[in-house]
C-alpha cells in the first residue's frame, strides 16, 4: 500500500501526538487566560507588554510587584484574588503554569529586605504552598534568616 493510501483510514493518525500536543497546549493556555482575567485582569493586561501572548511567567512578572503594593496597602481584596491565582497556577499539571508561578513568584515571595512582612505572607499559603516555598526560599536568604522563617512557620501554623 502506497503512502498516500493509508491517509484518511479509520483509526489511522497523521501527526497525531503533534496534533494533541497543540490541542492540549491551546486547552491550558486557555485555561489559564481565563484565570488569569477573572483574579488578576490588571496584571494579565499589563503583561502585553512582554508580547502578544501573556505567558504565564510574563503575568508573574506583574503579579508580584502588585502583591507587594497590596501588602503594604493591605488590600485584602487584591491579595486573595492574587494568592488564590498563585496557588491555582501553582497546583496546575502544566509545566509552564506551576513553574511560572514557583520561579517568578513564590521564589520571591521571602527575600531577606521584607523579613518583617513575612508573617502576613504566611497567612496566604496552604501546606503545599508552603513546601514548595521553603524548596525555593533556601538558597535565596542567609542560613540564619532561613531558620527564623521556618520557625515563624511553626508558631503560625503549628
């Protein structure tokens, strides 16, 4: 049988993990468009910046200067709507979403500038949250303020 026999058989597909992969891409992508208006319409706006395409991580880029004005506003309404998109990209099967929101978000969270503002952040992160934090926060603070935040964690949350 000849190549171009074979296209158009039942059961037969052409490119098919190509084709899925371009499927499920656009099916993620617009999922997290959708997430991304509904909690974060500023910062989802404001990253057309960094091109047509608002990338998970181009978002985070906005999202996290925005949850330090919220912060220090205490703007209790921007921060859930914020927080509440973090954990829902960060808890995400695709890669691109739980990474954007683990490097350009949560990893910045806990610098060694803010330590006064870390009890407020806690209050924000579930446990899950919270392991994939102290993974990231590690190596970006000194031992010594590594140590204090994860004793803060366990008189906050015990």
């Amino acid at each position: 049988m000849r190549r171009s026999e074979t296209r158009g058989r039942p059961g037969k597909q052409h490119g098919g993990s190509r084709a899925k992969k371009d499927v499920k891409r656009r099916d993620w992508q617009r999922a997290f468009r959708e997430k991304a208006q509904e909690l974060v319409p500023d910062e989802y706006r404001s990253a057309v910046f960094y091109g047509e395409n608002q990338t998970p991580m181009s978002v985070f880029f906005e999202v996290l200067p925005a949850v330090r004005q919220a912060h220090q506003a205490k703007d209790e309404a921007k921060l859930r709507s914020i927080y509440t998109f973090a954990a829902w990209c960060h808890d995400q099967p695709e890669q691109d979403i739980w990474n954007a929101a683990g490097v350009s978000f949560y990893e910045h969270l806990f610098e060694a500038d803010n330590e006064a503002d870390w009890p407020d952040l806690m209050r924000f992160m579930g446990q899950s949250t919270w392991r994939t934090v102290l993974t990231l926060t590690e190596g970006r603070i000194s031992s010594d303020q590594f140590e204090r935040l994860k004793l803060l964690r366990s008189r906050v949350y015990p």
